[in-house]
C-alpha cells in the first residue's frame, strides 16, 4: 500500500514577483519544450511573446476562453473587435490560449489530470517568460450547494471530497499531500468587485473538487450508481454544513500548484443548478450561455479596476 508523505512546502514570498519554479532539474535542460501548448524555449521567444502578461484566466471550455479573451479585449478599450485573435497553441488541439492586452486566457479540460498538465506548463511558461506580479483566475461552471441557480460563488478554500482542505496526487507510488490555500485578500477584491455587477448574487465559500462529475459528485443519473438517494442527500447536507458552497472539478489542484509557485490564484465559478434539488442541468442553452458570463463579468470589473479603467 502507498505511504502517505505530508509535504511542508512553503511558497517563498521573496520571490520579487517572480514565479518560482520548485524543480532544480529545471536549470539543468538546455531546452524547454512545452508539449502540450505547442511552445518551447528554442523555437518562441518567451520573454516577447508574454513578458507583460499581468492576468491570466483558465477555464474549461475552448470556446468559451475565446469568448472571454474578445470580451477582454472590448472590455480593456483596445484597438480592433477582437474577433480576430489568433489561437497562440494552434499547433495542438490539447488546450486554446489567447491574449489581449496584459490578459492572457487558456482552457484547460475537465478535471484534475488535464488541468495538472496545462498548469505545469503555463506555470513554466510565465517563468520562461520571466513575468512578474502575476494574478491567475480559474473563471468555471458548478454544481451549487444550498444556493440559487446562477450564483457566483468565490472560492475561499478548495477542500476534497473528505471536505479537507489539501491535494492528494501519487507520486512515485507515494501520496503526496498539498495545501490548497488561495489568496484570501485576492477573494476579498473580488467580493467587493461583485458589488459593480449587481445582477447576480455573488459569495464566498468553500469548493469542493471531485475527481468524477457523476458519482463523484453523489449524482444519482450516472451509467453506473451505488448509493440511494438518502445517502446522497445525507453526504451533500454534510458538505454544506463543512462551508461547501460549490462542487466543481479542479479547484484543489489548481491552489496547490499556484500557491506553491507563488502565484496569486483565485477561484470564480458559478452554481449551474442547486444540488440539493437535483442532478440534471436543465437550464436552456440561452441560460446556461448567461450564467457562464457572469464570471467573466465579474473578473472583467476586477481587472478593469486593477488597470485603473474606472
Ligand atoms: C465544472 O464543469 C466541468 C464538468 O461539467 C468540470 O470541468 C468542472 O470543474
Ligand atoms: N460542473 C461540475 O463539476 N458539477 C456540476 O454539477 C456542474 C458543473
């Protein structure tokens, strides 16, 4: 049976800005060659192509980080439509990224592995690139917990299944555990944020991560399911009272990975249905469609007030 090994790695706050690299093999290699976005050290110069970049925001779906990028791109008063921006990792199919301004916007799938993949390497990217003072935001959908359809819930701690607030991964066949701390005044700015975007409730809670979208999640419409619909209830009532206000697919992972390079990280996603109603997402396309904007909204405002538009 696997060991488990409780990590105590701290972020280093002296880092200047910078992002810190936690992988001295790093130094060793001649080229980085960064797969899965189609980019590497010898073939782009990174310090040109992304050395300004200020803001990062990932989320799930390809298209819709298109969408944001162009509603950035508006939203920040540049030059153009903004309908025409290119696709940076055309080359690959794997993940879509595009920037506008100092906002640099990437998918990363669903779940935990394809989101682990396209962070070590965007992580590694902004190092190359040698960025500074980097705020990075996961802006995605969710299942809500005791809350209106439609909510914006701001993460303050992403927590397992088990409610805990830490990362597990294999590693070498041992489980390494992480701490999965965000920034809470980053949470904060946000919250106050949401006060410029009236129309839709926002809050602060915990999110829990789940490694399945069916029963993971204590779905009951899965192809396969081996619980009752008491047992569901029992464990998402749980949930709620350990301060779960959201259950998505790749918070905890994400605060780990950027707490311990050093980025500041935040979490923005909003509540597709209330879990404690049912499972199905049955919102119209045109409603879903307005609820995953509202995030984009909201980080919109954020960085508009950081860049000193208002
Ligand atoms: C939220 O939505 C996706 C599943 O529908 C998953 O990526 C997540 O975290
Ligand atoms: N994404 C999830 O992970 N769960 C939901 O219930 C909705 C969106």
């Amino acid at each position: 049976t696997a060991r488990t090994t409780v990590t105590t790695e701290e972020p280093k706050s002296e880092s200047g800005g910078l992002v810190l690299i936690k992988n001295p093999h790093l130094d060793t290699m001649e080229e980085d060659i960064l797969y899965h976005l189609d980019l590497g050290t010898r073939t782009h110069n990174l310090p040109a192509m992304f050395g300004d970049i200020k803001f990062v925001c990932v989320g799930g779906s390809p298209n819709r980080m298109k969408a944001f990028a162009q509603f950035m791109h508006k939203e920040l008063g540049l030059e153009g439509s903004g309908e025409d921006l290119a696709d940076i990792c055309a080359g690959t199919d794997r993940y879509a990224m595009y920037r506008t301004g100092p906002v640099l916007s990437i998918s990363h799938g669903m779940g935990i592995p394809s989101i682990s993949i396209m962070l070590h390497e965007l992580i590694k990217l902004l190092h190359h690139a040698k960025c500074r003072d980097v705020t990075i935001i996961r802006i995605g959908t969710s299942g809500g917990l005791g809350i209106e359809a439609g909510s914006v819930v701001i993460t303050d701690t992403a927590v397992d299944a088990s409610f805990q607030p830490r990362f597990e991964q294999v590693v070498l066949g041992d489980v390494v555990v992480r701490s999965t701390d965000l920034d809470r005044d980053l949470a904060e700015e946000l919250l106050a944020c949401s006060k410029e975007v009236p129309d839709f409730p926002t809050l602060i809670g915990h999110t829990m991560c789940t490694y399945d979208f069916y029963e993971g999640q204590g779905r009951l419409d899965g192809a396969l399911c081996s619980f009752s619909s008491e047992k569901k209830l029992e464990y998402l009532k749980r949930a709620h009272e350990a301060g779960v206000r959201n259950i998505e697919m790749e918070s905890t992972a994400f605060a780990a990975m950027c707490g311990l390079c050093g980025l500041k990280a935040a979490v923005v996603c909003v509540a597709l249905l209330d879990r404690l109603e049912g499972d199905q997402i049955r919102a119209p396309r045109e409603v879903l469609r307005e609820y995953q904007q509202r995030p984009q909204r909201l980080i919109a405002a954020f960085i508009r007030r950081r860049l000193g538009l208002h």
